[in-house]
C-alpha cells in the first residue's frame, strides 16, 4: 500500500506533529510505502490566511505530488491555513480516496479549541453562523480574522466540500459526540474513533522523585497560567517543559519561586526521562483537547495524572486508579488533590504506576493502532 500524508506544520511544535511523524514511522516500519507532503505557516501567515477559502498554489502542488506519487490512498492532518480546503479537490480530482484526521475543533468554532478567554465556549456547534464568536474575538483575539475563518468553513460546509472525505478519525469518544451534535451533518458512519499512540522507552523501571511535571505548549488553553499561579502558591517542586507564546512568563515564575524549574523544549528521550521518574504528570489543560499525546506518553512511562476532568482527558483518566482528576480551571481544587497526592504513602503510588503502565499497554500501543489504522485506509479504499 502507498500511502501520501499531508499536514500543515506549527510554528510551535506541538502534539499534532509528533502524531504525524510517529504515524509515519509506524507506516514505514509495518512495510507500508509512505511520503509526507507538508505545508507550513511560518511565512506570511497573514497572506495563507486570506487564501483559506482556495490556496491555488497549494492545490497545484498538491496535484504535482499526485502525479509523481500515486497513492493509494491520502491521509490529511491539519489543512489550516497553509494547505487550506483546496487540497482536497486535487485529491478529487486525483480520484484517490483520502481520509483525515479531526486533531481539533476548527470545523466547529474559529477557535479550534472550543474556548475563548480561558473558558470553555460551545455556542458555535448549534449556530448556523458563528456570529458570538466573532463578537468575542476567538480566534486572534481580532473580528476580522475570526469572520474570515468562520466564513472559510462555513462555504465550505455549505457546498458539500466536507462530504468529500471518506473517513473522519476523531480521537475519542468525546470529539465523536461534539461532531455529532453539530451541525456539520456528518453522518455516524463517517466517523470513526482512534486514539493517539507512542512507542514505550526501550526500558522501563519508574523511580519516583519528589517533583511533579508538566510538558506541553506554553498557551493559555493549555492552562500554563493555572499551573503557574497553583505552584506559586502551594510550593510544591514543578519542572516545565516546553515552548510557546507564555515562555516568557514561565522565564518570569521561575526566576520568582525556586521550587517552579523550566527546562524549555525537550527531546523525547529527556522526557521519557523525566516522566519516568516524576512523582506524577500535571495536565491542567482548560479546552477539549483531542487526545493528548503527552498523557499516552506519561503512561508508557509509568507515570500517573492528575489533570482536569474535561473532554478527552475525562475518559483517559480514571480517578484514583491511573491519575486523579480536579474541577477545570480550580485553583484550590488542583491544590487539594497535589495535597491528596502528597498524602499517598509510596506502596499506593506505585499501585498507580502499575495502573497507568497497564492503561498504555490496553490501549496506546503501536501494534493496536497500526490495525486500526490499516482497518480505516482498506475501508476508505473499498468504499
């Protein structure tokens, strides 16, 4: 099987294009014949911006690496902005089936994350026009870019460019009902739920250390403000990996309070390093995230969670078993369960070590995704 993954990169590297590149490896490493098409924002965003509605020279490429590369099938990861809707009718008129992959929400909100200044915001999967989400500036915190955004999908919708694709994954069972419940129209049959996947470290014996973690993009969604403010107050030792646009905020906190330690932008063999020996993973996160790699990885590692119980994380997380769970964006709650977690002696901790090493092992492992992604290409193909 051939098979063509196209994806528009982050400016900051984040888990999309961690998935992106681990599927890919997963693919060759299987015997699947594999090549990644690639867009990118980093130049004149702005402009790639304004040619969300039909990127002409996105589509031309699209259609040169078609020709050159016949695939048997195309798997699309994020289309915005860079690659844009346009990519889709050259693998139309390519007449190759193509699946992709609903990492977030742009398709239901301009916001892409379902939240607008640090709280959840819902109301565009019921309108017809997200019109409140313009008011509220979700998206660049700018009405005209937000219109702009807004209006992209929305002609897209209206002419049937999303019933192109023949397969949705979605990545829990929590996206599947958000994009039910919307007013997109995708029916139940093209949506298929496939969670994220990592490939464990080579070894695997967690020693527990005396400080918690966090890893992820420094951005409000992510609730890096939360977890700053939460460790400023409860003294508890906390390292930070990372990168994004609240860096230096983190710069700020950690220069300020000892026990905050920020490490910036790791490698994954550093971080399966810490997450191995880390007392647990912090995962504050204050939207629906799609399905977070960092948490597959704590688990593979060993390592507990205590994150917000919302979306996703909801279903990944079972409270007092694998991680435990505190009420989103609550300061005193995520401080009552750190002082829960602290109170736990270390035979009951590693009880919850064994839980998450069991979790990843049940339901992240390379081997079950690859048949579930080889499952959804054959049934894209033979439709």
């Amino acid at each position: 099987m051939k098979v063509l993954i196209v994806h528009t990169s982050y400016k900051y590297k984040g888990g999309e294009d961690t998935v992106v590149a681990e599927e890919m490896e997963l693919l060759k490493i299987n015997g699947v014949t594999v090549e990644l098409l690639q867009f990118n924002n980093n130049h004149n965003s702005f402009f790639k911006i304004l040619q969300l509605p039909f990127n002409l020279l996105s589509y031309l490429k699209t259609k040169k690496k078609l020709k050159a590369y016949p695939a048997d099938v195309v798997h699309i990861h994020n289309l915005h902005f860079a690659a844009s809707a346009s990519v889709l009718y050259a693998i139309k008129r390519s007449k190759i089936p193509f699946v992709m992959t609903l990492h977030n929400y742009r398709l239901l909100c301009p916001s892409a994350t379902l939240s607008s200044k640090g709280k959840l915001f819902l109301v565009s999967i019921q309108q017809k026009f997200p019109w409140k989400a313009i008011a509220q500036k979700v998206y660049k915190n700018s009405a005209f870019l937000t219109f702009w955004v807004a209006l992209s999908m929305k002609v897209h919708q209206r002419i049937g460019t999303w019933r192109l694709c023949r397969r949705y994954i979605v990545l829990s069972p929590h996206a599947r009902k958000l994009f039910l419940e919307s007013n997109m129209a995708i029916t139940n049959d093209r949506l298929t739920v496939k969670p994220n996947f990592c490939t464990a470290p080579l070894s695997f014996q967690p020693v527990e250390d005396n400080y918690f973690l966090y890893v992820g993009r420094l951005i409000e969604e992510k609730g890096t403000q939360l977890l700053l403010n939460v460790f400023a107050s409860c003294g508890y030792k906390i390292k930070i990996a990372g990168d994004g646009p609240l860096r230096n905020e983190v710069i700020s906190y950690s220069d300020r309070f000892p026990n905050i330690e920020f490490l910036g932008a790791l490698k994954k063999a550093e971080i399966f390093k810490l997450l191995g020996s880390c007392s647990a993973l912090i995962f504050p996160s204050i939207w629906y995230e799609g399905m977070p790699l960092t948490i597959i990885e704590a688990f593979a590692c060993g390592a507990p969670v205590i994150s917000s119980k919302m979306g996703a994380m909801e279903n990944m997380i079972t409270h007092n078993y694998n991680g435990l769970h505190f009420e989103p964006a609550s300061k005193d709650d995520l401080i009552r369960k750190l002082d829960e977690w602290q109170g736990i002696n270390r035979e009951g901790k590693d009880i919850y070590r064994r839980n998450a090493r069991a979790t990843y092992e049940q339901y992240y492992t390379p081997e079950k995704n690859f048949e579930q992604l080889m499952d959804i290409y054959n049934s894209a193909i033979n439709e």
